[in-house]
C-alpha cells in the first residue's frame, strides 16, 4: 500500500514537472484563452494623448461572450456602454445611441477583431490582420500584434498584451499618432460599480 502511494506521487511530481517544461508556444495560448472564452472583467483604461498632460482614466466592465459578442459599460468618468454584437456596434452615451455596422469602417474592424480574436483565442483571425509574436512563459507572457496592413498600421502601429496562462492582464494599444492607450484588466468582482 505504502510502495503505491509513493508510485502515485511520484508519478503526479513527474506530471507536474513536464507540465512545467512543456514550451509555451502560440499554439497553447491560443488553446488556453479559447478555454478561458466569455466572461466578464472590470477595466481601467488609462489613455495617452499628446494634447494633455494627464491620461484621461476611464473605469467599468467587459463582458465576452464567443464568438463575437462584446461589451463594455464604462461607470467612470462618464456612463457609457457600447456593444458589439457581430458586424454591429452600438454606442449609449448622455442619452443618445449611434449605431454602426463594422464593414463601412474596415480598418476599425479589424482593430476590434484583434481584440475579440484574442479574447477567443483565434489565431486565424488574428493572422489575417496581424503578425503575431509570443515571448515569456505561461506564468508571464506577453503577444504582440503588428498589423500587416499599411492602411491599419497608419492607425495602429502595435497591439502589446500581457497575461498569465488563459487570463489576460493588460492591452496596451499603440497608435499611428503617437497617442496610446493601456488597459488593465482585472476578474470581476460583483455588479459594475
């Protein structure tokens, strides 16, 4: 009895231990967010622009639910919501609602595809509009999404997330102008604020 438990443990300290030297390729982060897929995060969002002096912070929730519905109600410093469900993004901000349909807007699109490919985890639409780089482990590591489009990298010169096994941590958002923008994101925790 006692030579089979140690046989057991042994055997989960070895499993643990290929677990841990396993490489961290692109492959299995995507394969991990895809399991993480859906759910909701709260969000500070601190916004870079050449014009002020002070980021301008902007608080509130995302919400995920694959394939392609995203939502965001920012609480602070103004309510907003804005979802985007598919090809369609809503906008409700001091009573008033725009609505837009993405493939009038391609390079905005594909800005928005980046962010919900990532979030489900799906290389192929990210490879369509971006060259992907991976570095660090599956404790800490970090994507870099360049665009492969001359047109979208006007706008956005790089896409730079942070992240930890499925979870991601922070995006960081390099524009064509100079302004950037980094949102940090954290598990939600209880209704939005």
């Amino acid at each position: 009895m006692i030579r089979r438990c140690l046989r057991l443990v042994l055997l989960a300290l070895l499993a643990s231990s290929a677990h841990a030297t396993e490489p961290w390729t692109l492959d299995l982060l995507m394969q991990h967010l895809a399991d993480r897929s859906g759910g909701a995060v709260d969000f500070v969002e601190r916004k870079y622009l050449a014009i002020l002096d002070q980021p301008v912070v902007s608080s509130g929730r995302m919400r995920f639910t694959p394939p392609g519905r995203l939502e965001r109600q920012t609480v602070s410093p103004k309510p907003e919501t804005m979802v985007l469900d598919g090809d369609n993004l809503s906008i409700r901000r001091d009573g008033r609602e725009l609505d837009l349909r993405l493939r009038d807007y391609p390079e905005a699109a594909a800005f928005i595809d980046s962010i919900r490919g990532t979030l489900a985890g799906d290389r192929a639409t990210l490879e369509r509009r971006f060259h992907l780089s991976l570095a660090g482990d599956r404790e800490a590591w970090s994507l870099d999404l360049l665009p492969n489009d001359g047109h979208l990298a006007e706008l956005v010169l790089r896409i730079h997330i942070e992240g930890e096994g499925g979870h991601i941590r922070s995006i960081e958002i390099l524009q064509g102008d100079g302004d950037r923008s980094v949102m940090t994101l954290r598990p939600a925790a209880g209704p939005p604020a």
